[in-house]
C-alpha cells in the first residue's frame, strides 16, 4: 500500500529529521518483493523502517521511498529439536508482541501453520515459560530492527546480543532475488563468500579483513575468516538486503529471579562491587550502572514522566547498581548483600524486586532515565530544531573500565557539560548522555565524543556497542575501521545492492556512486 504523506516516517528516537517522496507500507512477502523489484527498476532509492525506535537516524529517509515493515507481524510457525524451541516470525513483530504471546503460548493464532509447527506447538503448551532473551529497552523496538542492529539490552551480560539467538534469516535484495539462510549451512571459505538466492543467482565477494573489536559491538558489517554468512546480515543496518522472516531461539525463562537495585555513596563504591559481582558464582543476568546525575535526573520533578512512579531517592545515595540474578540457590542473595557490605554499602540502601512483576516496576525506574532524556531533547528542538541526542554507545575491554569511566568524569566536568550516565556496566558499555544547552555546547560534546571514540578504539574497544551506527555516526565507523574497511564494506554491499539503493548514507556517507538516478 502506497500513502503519499510521509508524516510519521521522517523522524526516528534519534530526532534527526529527513524527508521522502512516498511511503509504502507492505505486509506480505510477495508485497515486500514487488515493492523492491519496483524500487530497482526505477532507480529508487530505499528507507527500511521498523518501529522507529533507533537513536542513530538509520531509518531516516534522506530522501527516496519509505518501505515500513511494521505490518509485517505475523508469527509463522513454531520448531523443535533436541535442543529447544525455535520461532519463526515476520519483520515487523515487535518485542513486547513476542513476549506476551510467549507468556500466553494457548493464545498464539496458529492458523495457516504446517503440520510440523502445530506438533512444536502442541509440545510447546506443555512446557514451562520461554522468552526470546534480548532485553532491549524499546519494548515496541521490531524483530527485523533488532536483528538489523544486532540489539542487546541489559540480559546481554549473560545471554550475548541478538547475533547469538537468530539461527536463520530470509532476505530480499534489491531486485526481488530471495536468500535463505539457515546456521550452520553457509560458511565463508576464509574471506571469500559465496551466497545462492532461490533463483539460483549466486552473489560473491570477499569479506573485509579489518579485526572485529573483542567486546560487545554493533558497529559496522561482521567480518571473520570461515564465518557462517549468517551473521554478515545480522547488524548490517538493512544496507545488504531487507529481512523478510526471521526464526529466533528461544530459552526458558528462570523460573527463581530477583532485581536488586543497590544505592552506594561513591562510584568508587559502585566498581567495586562490579569487579566483585562478576566473581560471584551464581547466575547473574544483568548488570546495570547509574551515575550521580542519573539519580538527580529521576529525583527532579520537573522532568517527570506521568507514566512512570518514581520512589523518594534518599539525598545520600550518590550511585547505584542494579543486578538482576537467579536465585534458585539459597544462598545467592546473601552472597550479593555481603559483596555489597563488603565495599561498605548497606542493605538497607536497596531496592528487592522479586519475581517478574516487581522486577518490571524497577526496570520502568531505569527506563524512565532515557524516556527523560528524550523529552529534554523535544523541549531544546522548540527553540533549536537541528538538536539530535548526543548519547555514547562505546565499549572497552574489562582492564579499561575504571581508566574510561575516569575519562568521561574528568574531560565533562572540564568542560562543564551537564551529562548522565547509565547503562550496561557488566558490559563495559555505559552510555553517556551529553546535555548541551545550546548549538555551541552540542558542537563541545560532539567534538568530546570522537575524542572519547578514538581513544576508545586505541583501548581496543567499539564505537558502538548496541544501537548502531546509522547516519549519525558514520564518521565513528570511519575512526574504527579507517578509509580501506569503509571501502572494503562498499564492495560487500555492491554485491548485493549493486546500485547503492537501499538505506543511502547507514553506515557510511552516500557518496552517489553506481545509482540509477
């Protein structure tokens, strides 16, 4: 379906604003492939969008055709092996969809399944609560989003990114051609590839030679010597091809779980305890941080979301950490409060959220923090409309924790930056939210932030971690993997969309080449 008014789909989380000629809204395969056949022949270039819940302008149009995936969400089918359960499902399923019809599988609409996935089914019913384990903060965030940027969330410190849970992908490249690969099936032969669509079109390359960061990391296409061609789509921000199915793996979701949100009086404190946590020897799923500026952030009243109730934070707790872990063991939450003692925080300076439903009341607390960043930005565009977020993504390897949290701390209090930070400290990966009050201060953070990157990048960690480098971020990408990985990445793309058509300037800049306009 075609709709002139491109109102909605020009704009993203990032708050860059773009602009389209047209928008088209598919819900079928057969739609998605007219509608790239279309593209193809006319030269058009191509906008793939989700939920639009991205914060680096991937899905922002500069220009082209909107192709919103958001109508594609159906699930297709359920499998089972000796090892679990696997789901097969359209697009533009978004997360929160997923995780209510996995809580209610009896529910789930299976008409039109085949006979194999009414058995996985039938067996499914019969076991206990399973989950898609990427946690990500935007539950409206879709499945094709998600796989597009290699999301992760808080769980990632025990369950990895999206990379480790997707076991097979269908792809529709520009022209129609369809690609199906499942795990295990298509290795590349060192750094050569060789891909086969259903029409029986085969697509070679040769895959970049540049060294993948050792860390969590979402930045850039995903190279390495006999990988399985999988994982070369997943994280490619949309640029090779446009996700048309997707089958994840599931896991049981623990039965025996707490959140324990714990208020320290130094960040000192806070690394500590995240060095001790990590030795603790019992499950621990997530691992968050929340700076002194974050707590003042929930405490004041003027940016406070109606949605969400905020506890009264006493006026001497300066950070937090909050650790989500099994307790299957009886002994694992009075191992975690006697790390916490040890580095003299108390037990009475918690939060115990037991059980799904409370740990879901202290995520909304945590989720609250980037919920009022946004609304700062919406009230600094009424006066100043080109704002974007100014948010890090970077990641270092764990002996690099303490040296780039000192770093943020000290290069922003130079400069005298309102700032907040949050985020995935058993990760290594916080995220830093620069607060400027005007264009001059926005140019002083950004230009703070490629410091940050490339320093970063010489600790031998990423530019991006989790949400990707969309259009916003180019210029990192380039910091990590210099001019000769950029080119490298442009010939990979080549191959499959060899007229530069789809999602112009993710990744990299648009530089014009090869279109057909």
């Amino acid at each position: 379906m075609r709709i002139a008014t491109t109102e909605g789909y020009v704009a993203d989380e990032s708050r860059l604003q773009g602009q389209a000629e047209d928008v088209v809204i598919v819900q079928s395969e057969s739609a998605l492939i007219a509608a790239l056949k279309e593209a193809f022949t006319e030269g058009m270039p191509i906008t793939t969008q989700g939920g639009l819940t991205g914060i680096t302008g991937a899905a922002v149009p500069q220009g082209g055709r909107v192709l919103s995936m958001r109508n594609m969400r159906r699930v297709l089918g359920l499998r089972k092996d000796a090892d679990g359960f696997y789901l097969l499902a359209q697009p533009g399923c978004t997360l929160e969809g997923i995780r209510q019809m996995l809580q209610r599988p009896h529910d789930i609409d299976v008409q039109g399944w085949s006979e194999e996935s009414l058995r996985a089914w039938k067996a499914f019913c019969d076991v206990p609560v399973h989950m898609f384990a990427p946690d990500l903060t935007e539950t409206g965030a879709t499945l094709g989003g998600v796989v597009s940027t290699n999301g992760s969330g808080a769980r990632s410190y025990y369950y990895g990114a999206t990379r480790r849970h997707i076991t097979a992908l269908k792809i529709v490249l520009p022209g129609g051609d369809v690609i199906c690969l499942r795990r295990g099936t298509r290795l590349a032969q060192k750094l050569s590839f060789s891909v086969q669509a259903e029409s029986g079109r085969c697509y070679r390359g040769v895959l970049p030679d540049y060294h993948v960061p050792d860390v969590k990391h979402a930045a850039g296409l995903y190279a390495a010597p006999d990988m399985d061609l999988i994982d070369l789509f997943i994280g490619a921000e949309g640029t090779l091809g446009v996700i048309a199915e997707v089958e994840v793996r599931l896991v049981p979701r623990p039965v025996q779980v707490c959140g324990l949100t714990m208020f320290l009086s130094s960040e000192a404190q806070a690394l500590d305890l995240v060095d001790l946590v990590r030795g603790l020897g019992h499950t621990v799923y997530a691992l968050e941080y929340f700076s002194a500026q974050a707590l003042d952030l929930l405490r004041d009243v003027s940016m406070r979301a109606e949605s969400v109730r905020i506890p009264a934070l006493a006026a001497h707790w300066h950070t937090a950490l909050y650790v989500e872990m099994d307790t299957s063991s009886p002994d694992a939450l009075t191992d975690l409060v006697g790390l916490l003692e040890q580095v003299g925080g108390k037990e009475d300076d918690t939060w115990l959220a037991e059980g799904y439903d409370e740990i879901e009341t202290l995520k909304g607390i945590r989720h609250a923090i980037p919920e009022r960043i946004n609304s700062w930005i919406s009230r600094q565009q009424q006066s100043w409309p080109a704002v974007t977020k100014l948010g890090t993504d970077l990641a270092v390897p764990d002996d690099c924790l303490r040296t780039v949290m000192q770093m943020y701390h000290a290069d922003l209090q130079a400069t005298g930056l309102p700032y907040v930070i949050f985020g995935h400290i058993g990760n290594n990966h916080v995220h830093v939210n620069i607060l400027p009050p005007n264009e001059d201060a926005w140019k002083v953070g950004k230009a703070l932030y490629m410091q940050w990157a490339a320093r970063v990048v010489e600790m031998g960690g990423t530019v991006s971690a989790e949400h990707g480098i969309g259009k916003l971020k180019t210029d990192m990408l380039l910091l990590l993997y210099g001019e000769k990985g950029i080119a490298q990445m442009r010939d990979v793309k080549a191959v499959f969309d060899p007229h530069f058509l789809l999602n112009q300037g993710t990744l990299f800049r648009y530089e014009g080449r090869d279109t057909l306009r």
